[in-house]
C-alpha cells in the first residue's frame, strides 16, 4: 500500500512538473519576437548598442501599455560583426528558428543587402534603422518586404552637395569612398547630384576598412585641385583620412555621410575631428522637445552609465530604432496578426504617428518604403568626443 501510495504521488508530482514546464513553455511563447541583426562587436559596436536601446526603449513603453494584440514584445540580437556572411546566417536563424514576427537591420549596407532576398522570399518585414544603401528599399523586388526609419543615400547626397556649395562654396569636389557597395550606392548618388549642377569632380578614391593610410589617395585628389573632399566611410576609415590629412598638412573641408557617427570616430580620428561635418537624422541636446526629453530621461533611468549627452553617441542610432520600432509595433497592432504579409500591409495603413525625429504623417506606401526625407536631416560635428549640431 505505501509503495503504491509513493508510485502515485511520484506520479502527480511528475505531472505536475510536466504541466509546469508546458505552463511556462506556452507563456515564453505568448511573446512577441522583433530580431535584430547588426554590429554589436568591434570598432562599429556603438551603433548596434544604439540600435539597440532605442528598440528596448520603445519596446518598454509598448510593454507598459499592455504590449501588442495583447502580447509583450522581446527583443532578441544577433551579432552580423559587420560581415554579410554572418549577418545573413544570422537572420535565416532569427526568422526561421525564433520565428520573429519582424527583422531589424544595423549600421552596414553590404550585410543589409546581403539580407534583402531573404526577408522577400520568406515574407517578413525588414526594418532599417541605419544602413543608408538606396538599394537596401529601393530593391526591385515585385513584393518588397523592406521598410526603413533612416537616412536614404541618394537623399544623402543630394543635402551634402547643397551643404558644401552653401557652406564652402565648393566648385571642385573630390570624393573619397569606402570600397563596398555603400560606397557605390552613394558615388552614384553624388554624381547624379552634381551633375545636376553643372559641376565636375575632380576624382573618385577608394578606402578599404583596413587602411591605415590614405596619403597616397588623397594626394591625387590634392594634385587634381580638389576644394572639398565628399566623404562615405565608416568609422575607422574616416579616422584614418583624417590623420592622413593632418600628415599631409593639407587643410580641406571634409562633408560626409554619417558613418563616423558610428563609433569611437573622436578618439580614433584626434584631435581635428571636429574639422568633418557629418549629417545625422537626429541628435540630442541641452534643450530637447517634449518627446525628446521623454526618451532621454528613459535612457538615463534604463541605463545607468549614460549621465551625459555624449553617452548617447551616436543618437541616429537611438532615434532611428526607437521610432522604428513604435512604427512596427502600430503595424502589427493594424494588421491584428503577425502573419507576414499581413503586417507588411499594414505598414501601407499607419496614418499618424508623433515621433521622436518627427511626426510622421502616412510614412510608408507601396511605392515609398522610406520614412524619413530631405527635409529630415541635420548637420554635426564632434567637440569632445560629443556630436552636436552645426550652428
């Protein structure tokens, strides 16, 4: 009788563990799951760090108003390391193994591209919070399933052409470029903007992320009379034409994308890092908008290590994700499902929402996958290892 009495209870007991188990199984899976694939190590690690605390911001907030179809969201993150190989392992991993209802892309345009045929063919929103590449949602593809909260490059080019003829009176541009297909997308871009005004470049060099010096590329752009130096790089290299620069003793505006935004470009680049204006889609101040200083107090209160401005470089990161990720969850809550292409149209649906960089007023259709325009970008530059806006 006590063996069978100890067999039975062995037996409720182990029922009720497995009950338990499939209990807190079901509850994981109640979540809503957003990926994120980008740079969270090496020299480009600050802008998935950015990315990220800009989604895990919005999606506190979400979170704290009940979630979406009354579900939390959670983020999950992958590192790419800045390679499309990597990155694009990543994603089949996040999309088919943790069934992610949305992807985030990161800083690098080759690893988005890299991204792009995936996410079309499988059938799940890819939301750009950073790489610039035109190409990334201007993709050719019949059923585009890539959106994006983020500078475009061919928009880009155009404000850095129009910044370096106001502000320097340029009238023989050299360009200097980063040797990927981000550099590519914005020497078409460039060419296209200038040739529109009549004017010709003197020269297009080339920049490999390894280099550690760019004197000989610079120098031809010298010899062939260059006013004004167009830059597309990321971090690194952008620092590494700036101490080849202070070699040659060659004083020359430097207008560039945001790449150096990226990163440790200040401490990298020395002591005239100042000297490259760079363009931002947004940037955080002593005098913040009300939405602003909503954010940034909840950036301080989530992250301890951030007491000033300059703990929040690069903040194009954080923007951009943030509003992103507000724009995803609206359409997921629109499309009442997490069906793929159901959510997917239902970014066609969002009509109003007030953002961070803006307010945005039916961002996306069918034929225009980008949130943000000309008019929503702003010029920086570093002072102290700080970004602040250009007066």
């Amino acid at each position: 009788m006590l063996k069978f009495f100890v067999k039975k209870s062995f037996k409720t007991i182990a029922t009720a563990v497995t009950f338990g188990a499939l209990s807190f199984s079901a509850c994981a899976q109640e979540t809503i799951k957003i990926g994120l694939v980008a740079a969270l190590s090496g020299q480009s690690a600050k802008s998935g760090e950015a990315i990220t605390r800009g989604i895990s911001v919005a999606i506190d907030e979400i979170n704290a108003n009940g979630g979406v179809l009354g579900r939390p969201l959670e983020l999950i993150r992958r590192d790419d390391e800045s390679n499309p190989s990597k990155g694009l392992l990543a994603a089949r991993e996040l999309i088919q193994k943790e069934k992610v209802a949305a992807l985030f892309g990161g800083l690098d345009t080759p690893v988005s591209l890299a991204i792009v045929p995936l996410v079309n063919s499988l059938k799940v929103p890819f939301i750009g919070a950073w790489a610039a590449g035109t190409p990334i949602t201007r993709n050719g593809a019949k059923d585009n399933y890539v959106f994006r909260v983020s500078a475009v490059d061919e928009l880009v080019d155009e404000a850095l052409v129009n910044y370096a003829i106001n502000n320097y009176q340029m009238r023989k541009p050299g360009m200097i470029l980063i040797n990927n297909p981000w550099g590519e997308s914005n020497e078409i871009g460039f060419k296209k903007a200038l040739k529109k005004r009549g004017i010709a470049y003197t020269g297009i060099e080339r920049i490999e992320s390894s280099d550690l010096d760019v004197v000989p590329q610079l120098t031809r752009l010298k010899n062939q009379g260059t006013d004004v130096l167009l830059m597309v790089a990321n971090v690194a290299p952008s620092a590494q034409v700036v101490k080849s620069l202070d070699r040659m003793g060659w004083d020359v505006p430097i207008v560039s994308h945001w790449g150096p935004a990226g990163g440790r470009f200040g401490e990298l680049a020395g002591a005239n890092a100042h000297k490259v204006h760079f363009i931002q889609t947004y940037t955080f101040t002593d005098e913040n908008s009300p939405k602003g200083e909503q954010v940034w107090n909840a950036l301080k209160n989530k992250y301890p290590e951030i007491k000033t401005i300059a703990d929040v470089t690069p903040a194009v990161g954080i923007s951009n994700a943030y509003d992103a990720m507000h724009l995803t969850a609206l359409a997921i809550s629109k499309a009442g499902s997490t069906k793929g292409k159901k959510v997917r149209n239902a970014f066609y649906q969002i009509d109003n929402y007030e953002g961070l960089i803006k307010t945005y007023q039916f961002p996306f259709t069918k034929d225009e996958h980008d949130a943000l325009g000309p008019n929503d970008y702003v010029f920086t530059q570093f002072v102290d290892n700080k970004i602040v806006p250009i007066k």
